[in-house]
C-alpha cells in the first residue's frame, strides 16, 4: 500500500512539475492517448476494438456512425457533433456492450 500511494505521489509531482500541466491529464488534443472522454477537449475517447489503445478523435459529423451514449466514458463510434442527434437502436444490453450505434442527423434539417 505505501508503495502504491509513493508511485502516486510522484506521478502528481511530475505532472504538476511540468510548465503547462493542462494537456497532461485533461485537455488533450485528437490523437492523444486516453482512459475516458471527459479527458479529451472533444469529448471523445475512441477505439477501434477492445484491445486497442483508446485516442481522442473528433465527434462524428452528419451522416456518420454514432454512439449515443456509454457508460464506461470510451467510444466505439464518437458522439455526435453539437445540434445534431443519433438516431438508431437503444437498449440495456447495447449500453453495457457498447453498441448502440446509429447514424447522425440533424433533426431541425429533416423536418423541413
């Protein structure tokens, strides 16, 4: 335990030893590693599969596959960018599995 709580310790001195320590932890860009979305200046921590190393990427824009929402903070499909919505299948099983994919539109567009 003093072991764990020592290794803790220096990884917050190195991280607060930097210049700018936003961009360490939370704020990081496209393309950078991360453990869940609210680490990323997106919102969107993705990967490809469940061995692979989960990145920042960009929200999916219109017509793109999406994910609604997850419930472990790390994206198959990102998001949908601000004003539009994903539509497609919602359910229990597909929350804890991660695979409530649909497509992105933009509602006020189509009622028109």
């Amino acid at each position: 335990m003093e072991k764990v709580l020592i290794l803790l310790l220096i990884s917050l001195a190195v991280a607060y030893a930097a210049p700018d320590p936003r961009g360490l932890i939370i704020n990081l860009e496209n393309g950078e590693l991360c453990m869940n979305s609210i680490q990323c200046k997106s919102k969107c921590c993705h990967h490809d599969s469940a061995l692979s190393l989960a990145r920042c990427a960009d929200k999916a824009p219109e017509n793109s596959e999406c994910t609604g929402t997850t419930l472990y903070g790390i994206y198959y499909k990102c998001p949908c960018e601000k004003g539009l919505t994903c539509e497609g299948d919602k359910s229990i099983v597909g929350a804890i599995t991660n695979t409530n994919f649909g497509v992105c539109h933009d509602l006020g567009r189509s009622k028109e």
